[in-house]
C-alpha cells in the first residue's frame, strides 16, 4: 500500500495501464471532494463507498482499503494534476462526465453545496476536459436524483 502512493507521489506521469491507479486516483477525486468544506462526513463517507463499489465492482473490504488509500493519499499531495491526468487518459469522455457526476454527489451528500465544493467541481471538470454545459448538466441530474430543485 505505501509503495502504490510514493509511486502515485513521485512518479504521477508515468502511465502504467494498472486499474489500481485510476481507481486510486478516482477514489482521491472523491476525497478531495469531501474534505474541501472541512468536514468529512458520514453522508460524505457513505456516498463515495457506494459510488466506488458500484463503479469498480468492490466489495466492502477492497471499498474500505481504497478509501483509506485516497485518504492519505490526498493528504500527501497537494496537487490534482496527477489523478485528472489519470482519469484523461483512461476514460473517455462519457465517463468522464460519470466522474463529475460522482463528484455532484459527493459534494450534496451532506445536503449542502460548500463555495469551496463547486470551486473544487469546476476545477476538475476542466482539468479532465469536461465542458461547462456538461458539468452543469451533470449537476442537475444528480439533484433530480436526490429530489431537488435543479439550479439554473
């Protein structure tokens, strides 16, 4: 396990083809995602184990050491590059926007949209090249899934 984060540490351009590594860096998305109101939550938690299980197929076990993984991964980096870089290069464009929309769900799992949150969506969703219309598009159906208002 340490030897997959000082490889995803110092070595974040060098493209391997591992599943480990995307679902690493898509589990370190999801993280950042929760902390960035500073405060990682049990909605927050409970969100991204159901959204990585169903995504990578886990089961709770596998689910738990992932998330334990991106934990201290994202608290050993200070930078995104290295995991959006990840997810552009192994997933096309649908499930790239999937990516943003798991993102959405993180960061309304605790019912409200931290300024830091959408800050962070933006960001990402730039970095792995998913336009403006289909983050915001993804936004809304994931607050129709959770019975809310879409925001215009």
């Amino acid at each position: 396990m340490l030897a997959q984060i000082r490889k995803l540490l110092t070595a974040p351009e060098a493209k391997t083809g591992s599943r480990d590594e995307l679902q690493t860096a898509v589990a370190v998305l999801l993280v950042e995602a929760a902390r960035m109101d500073d405060e990682f939550g049990a909605e927050e938690r409970a969100a991204i184990e159901k959204l990585l299980a169903s995504k990578f197929g886990l089961g709770p076990a596998a689910t738990h050491e992932l998330i334990a993984l991106a934990e201290t991964t994202a608290e050993r980096s200070n930078q995104l590059h290295p995991f959006t870089r990840m997810a552009v290069e192994r997933m096309d464009p649908q499930q790239r926007i999937r990516l943003v929309e798991m993102l959405w769900e993180v960061a309304y799992a605790d019912g409200v949209l931290d300024p830091q949150e959408d800050v962070l969506l933006r960001r990402v969703a730039g970095l792995i090249y998913v336009s403006d219309a289909d983050r915001v598009a993804a936004r809304q159906r994931v607050l129709q899934r959770m019975g809310q208002k879409p925001a215009n």
